[in-house]
C-alpha cells in the first residue's frame, strides 16, 4: 500500500524553532522522548495545519500561543508554519496532483493564512478537498495526549458523531441541513410572494378605475381653472380694502395697550424677585432632604448586615460544635491508640528476651548434639525433614492466629465507628430535616413576597396605565377646551363684526342712514324698527325676497305712537336722500283675496317670517306675489298670469303680469344674510360656551382622577420600596440556609459512603477471619499427623543415646521458631499501631486548625458588627442634626408662600384691567389677522390652483413678486364685477370635482407598473413552488441515505468491537446501544461492557487503564469499518500494562495495511512495532531537536 501521508515540516511552530521535517514511509512511526521534549506538539501540529479552529484542542488560548516563543538563548520567532505533504498518485484527494502540500503559517498579529502547493487559498477551500478524505472533522484520526478515553466521557448525542464520521454521512447531513435551510428560506419566500399578490390584485383593479377617474379630473380641471382666474381677481381686490381700514382701528388700540402692560410687568418683577428666593430655600431644603435620605438608606443597609452577621455567628457555632464533637471522638481513639502501642511494646520486650533466652539453650543444645550427628544421621535426617514440615506448620498456625486476632481487633474496631457513624448520621439527618424545614418555609416566604411584589407592580402598572390614559383624556380635554375658547373667540369676533356693520348700516343706503341719525340726535316721540329687522326669510330665497322688496328692504317701520307732525318731520329732514317709511298707524288691513294656483309656483310669504304685528305689512308688500322654484314651469304659469300679479325667480328675476321683466338690481341680499349670520353665529355662541362648561367640569373630574391614583401609586410604591428590602432580606437569609443545608446533605453524603465502605471492610474481614480460622484447623490437623510421624521415629531412635538429646534440640528449634515467628509478627502490630496514632494525631491538629479558623473568624465578625453598631448610632445623631436643619428652613418656606400669594392678589387686579384692554385689542388684531388671513389663504389657494402669480397690491400692502417668466407665471385681472353665476359655476365644477374624490395623477403609471409586477410575481411563484417539491424530495432522499448508512456502519462497528473488546480483555462481552430505534438520524448511542469474571458495571466506574482498552476497541473498531489515510496516537498506551500493550500492537498491525499509524509513546514494546523512529529532546535554548532511525538500515556493526 502506498503511504498517503509522506511527510510533515515545521518551521516555528510552538517548540520546533528551526526548520524540522517528519518523513513517514512506512506503516507505523514512533515518536519518543522525554517528558516536556514537545512530542504531542507534532499531533497538535497536524491537527493546526488541518484547519482545526479551536485553540483549546490544541492546547492553546491564541495564535501567538502556536509561535516560537524564544528563550534567554534563542530570540522568538514572528511567524510559525506547518506543512503536510499527501501522495495523491491514486486521486484519493479530488484535485490533480499526484503530490498535495497543505500549508498553514499564522503570524504575530493574528493572522493565518492557508496555501496548497503554495498557492494561496481561504479555509474553506482546504475544508472541502478534505470533505471526502476521512480527515475533515474526523473525531478520531488524531487521538490527542490523555484523550484516548473521552469517547466513553462524551455524551450518547456527541458519541454519534464518531459513527457519522465512520460512515461518511456527515457530508450527506450538511447537504439535508443546507436542503432544509433552503426549503424553509423558500417556503418563506412564497408566503411573502403570496401576501404581495394578495395585495396586489385588489390593487390592479382600483388603479384601473383611478386611471379613468383620472382623465376625467384632468378635463373638468381645466374648465375649472378659466373661472376661478376672474373670481380670483375679483376677490383679491375686495380683501386689500378691508385690510387697510382694520389696520388703522387696531394700531390705535395697541398704544391703549402697551401703557397697562408696563404697569403688571413691574408687579411681576416683585414676584419673580421673591420667588428667586423662594427657590434657593426649597433647593437648600432639597439638599438636606437628600443627606436625610442618604443617611437613611446608609443605616438600613447596615441593618441589613447586622441581621445577616447574626445569622453567621449561629452558623460558626453550630460548625464549631460538630468540629468539637469530631475532635472529641480523634482525641478518645488516639489515647485508645496509645495505651494499645504501650501494651504492644511491653509485649514486644517479652518476646524480645524469649527469643534470645531459647537462641542460647538451643546453641548449647546444638553443640551437644553435633558430637553425636553421625550416629543418628539417617533417623535424624527423617526426624528433621518432619520436624522442618512441623516447623512449617507451626508458623502457619501461629501467623494466623496473629493475623486473627489483628482481624478481630480490626473489625470490633471498625463496628464501634460504624455504630458511632450511624448516631452521627441521626443527629445529622435531624439536623438536615430541620434545615429543609427552614428552607422550605424560607421558601416559600420568598415566594409569598415575591409574588406579593409582582402584584404590587403589576398594580402599579395599572395605576400607571389608567394615569396616562386618564392625563391623555385630560391632554384631549385641554384641546377640546382650547378649541372652544378659540371658536368663541372667532365666532365673538365675527359677530363683533357683523354688529358693528349691521350698528354702522354698512351696505345700506345714504337716505335710511340720514334718518335714522336725526331720529337719534332729535331724540323724536316713538320708536322704530328696520324692515329687514322685522322679518326672517329661508335659506336660498334671500335674492328673490331682496328683488320683490327693492328699495323697502331698507324701510323704517314706525310704531303707532309716532304722529304724523314728527313723521313730517323726518321727510323735511332727509331732504334729497332717498328712503322708504312704513307707519304702523297708516297701514291699512285689507282682507287678502284668495290666491290664484299656478303650476310650481308658491306664494312668497310661504318663505318669510315676522312677527303679527308685521303679517298687515308683508301682506301689502308681497300681495300678488309667487315664488317659482322651478323654471322650467316657467312657459306655463306666465300665460296664467293677471295683470296685478308677478312672479318672481330664485336668482332675483320678476316677471309681472303686464310682461314686464325686472332684472339684477337686488343688492339687499347679504343684508337678509347678515342678520341670518348674526343670529347663527350667537346661538352657536351659546351652545359652544355650554359644551365648555361641560368640557371643564369634565377635565376637573379627570384631574380629581389622577389625584386620586398619585396618591395610590405613592403609597403603592413605598409598599413596594418595603417589600423589596424585605424580599432582599427574605433572599439572604434563604442563600444562608441553603448553604447550610448544602454543607449538612454533603455531611451526610460524606458519613453514608464511609458507612459503606466500613461495612465492605467489616465483611471482608468476617470472610477473611472464617477463613484463617478454616486455614488453622487444617494446619492443626496436619501437624498432629507430623507429631505421631516423629514419635513413631523417635521410638525407632530409642535404642540411639542421643534421642533425648536430639528431642530436646528440635524442641528448642521449634520453640525458637516459634518464638522469632511471634516476635516479627509482635513488631509488625507494633509499627501498625505507630502508624495509625500518627494517623490520628495529623487529624486531630486539622480539626484544631479549622477550630481556630472558626474562632478567628468569629472574631472578625464581632469586630464588624461591634463597628457597625457604633455606625447606626452615629448615623442617628446625624439625621436628629439634619432634621434640626430642616425645620427653621420649612417655616420660611411656608412665610414667603404666603407673601408670594398677597402679591399676586394685587397683581391679579391689574392683570384683568389689562385682560379687557387685550381683548378689545385681540379683537381688532383678529380682525385684520382674519382678513390677513382671507388674503393669506386665498393667495395659498391662488398658488395651490396656478402656482406663481403676480399680484397687484396697495400702496400701504406689500408683498413679494415672482420674476416674470413667460409661461410660468400667472397674472390675475384686475375685475370690480364678475358675473352672477360664476360662483354657481365654479361651485359646480367643484362639487363635480370633490364627487369625484381623491384623484391619483400617477393612476395610470402605476396600473402599468402593478400590472407588469403582478405577471413577473406570478411567475417566480410558480418557480418557487417547483424548487418546494424538489427540495422536499432531496430532504426524504438525504434522510433516506443517512438511515441506511448509519445502520449497516452500526451494525459494522458493534460486531468488531465486540470482537476487539474480547480479543483486549481475553474474554468479557461488549456492546453498542441505539437508544431511540424509531428516532435513528438524531438518537444517542451507549456503549455496555461487562469484564470478564465480573458484572456488568457503568463506565464511569471502570479503571483507568480498563476504560483506556474499551476506548480503543471502541477506536479501533472504527478504524477497522472506515478506515483513515493515517492516525496519530498520542501516549494511548499510558495506562496500560505491558500485555495489554502488546494486544494493542497486534491490532496495529492488523490495520496499518490500510491505515498509516504515528504513535507517540514511552513504552518500549509498542516502539519495537515501527520501522522508523524519531526522537525528540529539548535542547538549552527551549526548542525541540528531532533525530531519525530507520532500523531496515541499522546495520549488525551498529547494533554490536
């Protein structure tokens, strides 16, 4: 097999200072080295120059963490760069090279840059040659130092990933991730298609009736525009004479006004003067009231700290007690200890002296006996050999029964600290239940504030909402009340007006206007009355009543008391002034004959309405007369006509009987209009004036209303304020209790697992004495079969003389036996005993260390809440100093007010002198701002309908004139009369206008545009509804795939590593667990093993080395299925022992025929699996050396 992986250069790479290149040729290469000599810095390297992002995985925190750092001998270095050279000559990368160089270099500065047969490329790029290789996110081609075991860490979910990568899907899951992505962006994008057709047909249509509408507009426009020129001109004129003769009456009045002006100013400056005062007071006051505040905040929190303190000092008590209690019971045992060691020395002296007594009868015995050894030689030989098995037996039995009653000491030992755990833990688990008590009920008062607060802001909130609702509706009040003032205003100064011309008879004759002044200066007999005072006519019909009256619409009606000297009187006065007099006394009742019916036409005096004591008068004026609404019956009724009779049209046009016609000359007819407009504009008056009075009795209910909610929200929130300092509180002493009910469940979690494990040590040493005690009973029984061996030889022997001497010499060997047996077994209790008082007393000085941490600490606190005591009485005499402070500065407060208020009163009495000069004033000034007005809107008018104008204007009026360009600007004529029906006319084509609506000029560019849209939305919708479906069916069809795939890699790699597990661990059964069969694309995956000679048993409760093989059969299994161009093993053999080593060789080179391997290790067994070894060390200067071997070149005279 060809090697993909050739060779490997680092240049600055963390510990590689100089340019050091890896060439692997073969199937397995060895890196070793001593510790820290930068072996792991080649797999990191790897992984760096594979596009891995994460620097924690490479055992870094940045890029610079990747360069050279330097040394006191060697500068460091500004760039690192890496370099992997793959042999392609098979294609199994996709680009055509037969050899692939990948290239990372990053620099100082942060940046990294990538290049593939040096040519620059983006990581991306790298990432897809990659993509299909088995070295793209392969979770298991570099298996890091100290890793080898977190496949079995890992979770079932991220454990997937491995089988993934083994089975190549994780390519065909970013395409179905990418398919979903796309369909979801697509789906979205036909909603949103969807919601604009939706919008759009409806508008389609309304803008091809717009289009039409349009062009209509356009025509009756422009017949519009030809009238309202001359109306324009007309207009324009009329409105500069009115302006010039209200701006003289109002120029007059403002130098009445500015005098009373100058007088409330200087009262003002009084009270500004005071009130300047009165603010520097409350600003004073502020700042005491904020140190109050300060000064109160200050001493709650201290308090605050107080209570909590408290809570401490009861908590160091309590842990004081327990480590006391503790203390207590170490010291008891140490003595027991103790008094145990002094039993054992003296025991240890006894046997000492035994020995050595039995050590001097023996060698007396011994040279005894050696002067007859020839003799007895053949029957001592036999004699020794049982007495030597005898021997044997002895010191089995004598050092099992130490070994028992070490055994039995040991476990009364250990069911006296079991027994005195056991009430540890009742007392614990009492105390335990009383603090979750106190946490629950803590609790639960937290809760109870908590949700009691939440109430009171939501409350309060509420309160806050209806407030501003409530200042909104008073904000609308405002306005409404605002408005009605300003229509009262405009409609008093409108009436004003018309009182003023009706008092000034503007628009009536000279003559009528004569006589009524001699009739006020003469001071005559009687009163009188207008005509047009006396009657009232129906809208529409003023014209037509102002030509059938003519000259006596402007008649004085005199009453009956008016003789006729003074009536001569008023004729000799007037001279030659013309005027129409209509004496009560002189008019003459006649019964009015019943009226002709003509077709469409009514009597006049069907339209007019006036007192009874006027109906005589009307009947003479409008005897004969009829009003025709109609004229169309016009042809009819003059036919019918009699001489004496008239009738009269709408627009002002009389036809008498006699075929005379009168026409125009009505010029009486806004007269009718103003006493109309006056009436109107006083009964508005008065209703406006009534909803103002309701308006403001509304706004002072809304403000009582909002009154009423500061007060409820102030209150609410100082609850609030309380509750939150309570809840903090609450909060505190809830964090305090929980961790003591943290530190008491870790107490007795702590005392359970001791329990346990004293309980695994008291069994073992139950089986283990019943089996001493089986082991002594045996060895017994033995030797009492050895004693009648010997007595049957020492019988044989009996004829010998040296038999009682050589009895005696084995018997004293066996006693010394016997006794330096017990002796050793003596000194090993002994040094136990050392040990374990040594044991006790290193506990005893830690509990007094953490005694006397608890009383320090005690102390500290004493010290602290002995100094915030002191601080709480100094805060109170602070705010008794402030308080002094305040009270004097209120006092004078109050004072001042009370001057201000007296100040003011007498201001207010100028102020309303000043109010009735403003408003005579105001009404003059809206007076020429109303015609200003006139002017200004129908100049905004002017432009609005033709843009620029040039206007003529007054001497005593300017205004600006536009330049005179040709065709863009304006002129209107200069018109004293218009005809009578132009206004009729404009006011038709208006009316025609305005039934038209709104009229969009763009209507039929926009219908265009629309209509273009509409097609072009139409069809991406149907594009986007075929990208829909064929996105789905490439999502089924990915899903599809990724099931299949991941099943039979499943499958695979659960039967190899079963087989790998069995062949690590000589035995024992392993297993791979889907957990959620029906959720197969997203489920986890468990991994059961069970050792051999043991049960099954969770992972996390293997040994380091037994989870180090179930990892690699796990790996290699993986391998195995989809194997990897090459893998690179970092220290993977570090727990293992030397025949699980050797196992793991085997299984390397099973694979290395398809998988490259570069194993970084210690051991010497898995080094003598490469053919080419590299070696690392680290040289003064902080950079790793590299030297090579190849042992297919080690030559015999080297090895020699």
């Amino acid at each position: 097999m060809n090697q993909k992986l050739e060779a490997l250069e680092l240049h600055g790479y963390k510990t590689f200072a100089t340019k050091t290149q890896f060439a692997f040729p073969d199937k397995i290469t060895a890196v070793v080295g001593p510790n820290g000599s930068g072996k792991s810095n080649i797999a990191d390297s790897i992984r760096w120059v594979l596009g891995e992002q994460a620097y924690s995985v490479l055992r870094g925190k940045k890029t610079e963490d990747m360069i050279y750092s330097g040394s006191t001998q060697r500068s460091k270095m500004s760039m690192a760069s890496a370099t992997i050279r793959f042999n392609n000559e098979d294609g199994w990368l996709p680009i055509d090279y037969d050899v692939v160089s990948i290239t990372r270099r990053a620099y100082r500065s942060g940046e990294n840059e990538y290049l593939i047969n040096e040519r620059k490329v983006r990581l991306r790029d790298i990432q897809e040659l990659l993509a299909n290789s088995g070295l793209a996110e392969r979770t298991y081609t570099i298996i890091g130092q100290g890793l080898v075991d977190s496949a079995l860490s890992l979770k079932p979910q991220d454990r997937r990933l491995f089988f993934e990568e083994a089975a190549g899907i994780r390519l065909y899951r970013a395409r179905r991730e990418e398919a979903i992505r796309k369909l979801d962006k697509t789906v979205e994008n036909m909603d949103r298609v969807k919601d604009i057709l939706f919008e759009i047909r409806p508008r389609i249509g309304r803008l091809e009736k717009q289009m039409e509408r349009a062009k209509e507009y356009n025509r009756i426009n422009a017949d519009l525009q030809l009238l309202l020129k001359d109306w324009y001109g007309y207009r324009w004129n009329n409105l500069q004479k009115d302006y010039r003769e209200s701006l003289d009456a109002k120029i007059k009045k403002e130098a009445e006004l500015n005098g009373i002006r100058m007088s409330v100013l200087s009262g003002d400056d009084e009270n500004t003067a005071q009130r300047k005062i009165l603010q520097e007071k409350r600003d004073a006051l502020s700042v005491l009231n904020n140190q109050l505040s300060e000064l109160q905040n200050e001493k709650e929190k201290i308090n605050r700290e107080l209570a909590i303190i408290d809570e401490r000092f009861k908590g160091y008590e309590e842990q004081r007690d327990s480590l006391r209690s503790s203390m207590t019971y170490t010291e008891e045992e140490l003595r027991g200890r103790v008094e145990q060691k002094v039993d054992l020395e003296s025991k240890h002296q006894e046997q000492e002296k035994n020995l050595e007594t039995i050590q001097a009868e023996l060698n007396t015995l011994e040279t005894s006996l050696n002067q007859k050894k020839n003799e007895l030689q053949q029957v001592q030989t036999r004699i020794t050999s049982l007495q030597q098995q005898k021997l044997e037996i002895d010191k089995t039995i004598v050092g099992s029964q130490a070994k028992n009653s070490d055994l039995e000491t040991r476990v009364e030992i250990l069911v006296k600290r079991r027994t005195e755990l056991d009430e540890l833990i009742k007392t614990q688990d009492a105390k335990y239940q009383e603090i979750l008590s106190s946490v629950t009920k803590t609790q639960a008062l937290f809760n109870e504030k908590q949700d009691q607060l939440n109430r009171d802001n939501d409350e309060l909130r509420v309160l806050n909402e209806q407030k501003e609702k409530v200042n909104d509706e008073i904000g609308r009040v405002k306005n409404a009340l605002q408005k009605f003032t300003n229509d009262i205003a405009a409609k008093e100064t409108q009436l004003n007006v018309l009182v003023s011309a009706k008092k000034n008879m503007e628009g009536f004759k000279t003559g009528t206007k004569k006589l009524l002044s001699t009739f006020q200066q003469k001071k005559m007999q009687g009163t009188f009355e207008l005509l047009l005072s006396c009657i009232r006519v129906q809208n529409g019909y003023e014209k037509a009543v102002a030509a059938v009256l003519g000259d006596a619409t402007e008649g004085l009606v005199l009453d009956r008391s008016m003789g006729l000297k003074n009536i001569l009187a008023l004729i000799q006065d007037a001279g030659d002034s013309h005027s129409i007099l209509i004496p009560q006394a002189m008019i003459k009742s006649e019964k009015v004959p019943a009226e002709k019916a003509l077709p469409g036409c009514h009597p006049i005096m069907d339209f007019v309405q006036s007192a009874a004591e006027y109906q005589s008068i009307l009947a003479i004026l409008f005897a004969d007369t009829y009003l025709l609404d109609d004229s169309d019956h016009l042809e009819q009724v003059l036919p019918k006509l009699e001489s004496h009779q008239k009738v009269v049209l709408k627009d002002g046009g009389i036809f008498y009987g006699n075929g005379i016609i009168s026409v125009g000359g009505a010029t009486s007819e806004f007269v009718f209009k103003r006493e109309k407009e006056i009436e109107d504009l006083q009964d508005a008056i008065r209703e406006i004036k009534g909803k103002a009075a309701d308006v403001e009795k509304e706004e002072t209910t809304q403000k009582s209303i909002v009154e009423g909610i500061e007060k409820k929200s102030t209150a609410l929130r100082e609850k609030i304020t309380s509750s939150e300092m309570d809840l903090k509180s609450v909060q505190a002493s809830l964090k305090e209790i929980q961790s003591k009910q943290a530190d008491a469940s870790q107490d007795i979690r702590l005392n359970k697992q001791l329990v346990a494990k004293l309980l695994q040590e008291i069994q073992e040493g139950i089986e283990t004495k019943n089996e001493l005690k089986q082991s002594i009973k045996d060895a017994q029984i033995q030797a009492e079969k050895v004693n009648q061996d010997i007595e049957t030889l020492k019988k044989q022997a009996v004829s010998i003389s040296l038999d009682e001497l050589n009895q005696d010499y084995f018997q004293k060997k066996t006693e010394y036996a016997v006794a330096q047996e017990s002796f050793q077994s003596s000194k090993s209790r002994l040094q136990d005993a050392v040990q374990l008082i040594g044991s006790l007393e290193t506990q005893c000085n830690e509990l007094k260390e953490k005694i006397n941490s608890l009383e320090n600490q005690h102390a500290e606190l004493t010290g602290k809440y002995t100094q915030n005591t002191a601080r709480v009485g100094e805060l109170n005499r602070q705010i008794d100093g402030l308080m002094e402070k305040i009270t004097p500065i209120e006092s004078e407060i109050f004072t001042i007010n009370a001057e201000i208020e007296k100040r003011q009163n007498s201001t207010e009495a100028l102020r309303k002198n000043q109010s009735i000069i403003e408003r005579h004033f105001i009404q003059l000034e809206m007076q020429v701002d109303k015609v200003k007005n006139q002017m200004d809107v129908l100049k905004e008018r002017i432009s609005d309908d033709f843009g620029l104008v040039s206007y003529d204007y007054e001497p005593e009026i300017s205004g600006p004139k536009p330049l005179p360009i040709d065709g863009m600007v304006a002129n209107l004529p200069k018109i004293t009369q218009i005809p009578l029906d132009l206004e009729d006319q404009i006011k038709n084509l208006k009316s025609a206008i305005h039934r038209m609506g709104a009229v969009n000029p763009e209507a039929e560019k926009e219908f265009k545009e629309e209509s273009e849209r509409y097609e072009f939305l139409t069809s991406q919708m149907n594009d986007l509804e075929k990208a829909e479906n064929d996105l789905r069916k490439v999502v089924v069809e990915l899903e599809e795939i990724i099931k299949v795939k991941f099943k039979e890699t499943f499958k695979a790699v659960n039967d190899e590593f079963s087989e790998i597990f069995k062949q690590l661990f000589g035995g024992g059964s392993a297993r791979l667990v889907i957990e959620d069969e029906e959720n197969i694309t997203e489920t986890g995956i468990e991994i059961e093993a069970t050792l051999p000679g043991k049960r099954k048993q969770e992972l996390a409760l293997l040994s380091g080395g037994e989870r180090s093989l179930t990892a690699i059969a796990l790996i290699f299994s993986l391998l195995k299925i989809s194997p990897t161009p090459f893998c690179v093993l970092d220290e993977v053999d570090a727990m293992l022992d030397e025949s699980n080593v050797l196992r793991l060789g085997q299984l390397m080179k099973e694979l290395s025929d398809k998988t490259q391997f570069i194993v970084i290790t210690h051991n010497r067994n898995t080094v003598q699996l490469a053919n080419v070894i590299y070696g690392v060390t680290m040289g003064r200067d902080s950079a790793s050396q590299v030297i090579s071997l190849k042992l297919e070149e080690v030559t015999d005279d080297l090895v020699e």
